[in-house]
C-alpha cells in the first residue's frame, strides 16, 4: 500500500509528458481543406472553405474548421460547400464524410450533380413513376429498387423545395 501511495505522489509531482490539446472554436479566418471525390471525378482536391453542410446518417450537420474527427455515412441529400466567395450546392446519392484532426475533410461519393442541373417538373415525374413501380404487381426485387430510388428522388425534391 505504500509503494502505491508512493507512486501516485511521484506522479503528481513529475511534469507532464502528454500534452492535451483544447478543441477551440473555429474563428472566422479558419479554413477547413476539402477534397470531394466521386470513383470518377475530383470535384475539389484540399480545397480551403469555410464550412460544409451534409446530410449525414444520424442527421444534418455543419462543418468548421476545428470540428472533432469523425466518420459520418451520408444519406442522400444536399452538400453545401461555403466558400468565401459564395456557396454550392451538390446532390448526392450517398456515402462518407471523414473529417480529420488537421482540418482536413474529405467526402467520397457514389454520384453528385450540381443542385441547379435538376429539373423539378422532371424529378416530380419520376418520383412518381418510381413509386407506381414500388406499389405494383412487379417482382420483390423491381419493387425494392423502385422504393430506393423514389426515397433519392423525394429527397432531391425535398431539395429542390429548399434551394
């Protein structure tokens, strides 16, 4: 008990070693590198922006320079890119967000079109011919991927509403 007693001592005494850095808040100057990537296409490549909005899995979320590192799965939906020259907006179909700790972000992507290449009255149409197919007489398999596509395309719409 005493050796403990002695150890715990020592350690409080000894100098700390580690060094424990402080999440601080991003500052209006701080930028966050991005690097948006599609399996055919580079969109951007360690970009520098302000922020990043996505449709992330367990919800909508913002990201800043000194955000926490994490992975995020993407639902489709809308990535916003804030830059200081104005912001874009992308559609995409699904996939990963990681945001390193050295305010770096990158986001692979299966599909992504700018959100100003979608027609409404064209997403209207196949949303519902998506969803007829779902409800149909089809085989299970035809009426699963029509409820996968007409869930893309009533987020697209969802998108669209809110431009």
């Amino acid at each position: 008990m005493a050796a403990l007693r002695l150890a715990t001592s020592a350690a409080r005494r000894a100098p700390s070693a580690i060094h424990i850095s402080r999440r601080g808040y991003a500052e209006a100057s701080d930028k966050i590198k991005l690097s948006m990537a599609l399996p055919h296409q580079s969109i951007f490549s360690s970009t520098d922006v302000v922020q990043v909005n996505i449709c992330a899995a367990t919800g909508d979320m913002g990201i800043l320079a000194n955000h926490v590192p994490s992975v995020e799965p993407l639902r489709p939906g809308v990535v916003e890119v804030i830059e200081s020259s104005g912001s874009k907006k992308w559609f995409t179909s699904g996939g990963f967000a990681t945001v390193h700790p050295n305010n770096t972000l990158t986001i692979n992507v299966v599909e992504a079109a700018p959100l100003e290449d979608f027609s409404t009255e064209a997403v209207r149409t196949n949303l519902q011919e998506a969803l007829r197919v779902a409800s149909g007489n089809g085989t299970e398999e035809d009426k699963l991927e029509a409820r996968i596509e007409a869930d893309v395309y009533e987020s697209l719409q969802h998108a669209l509403g809110s431009k």
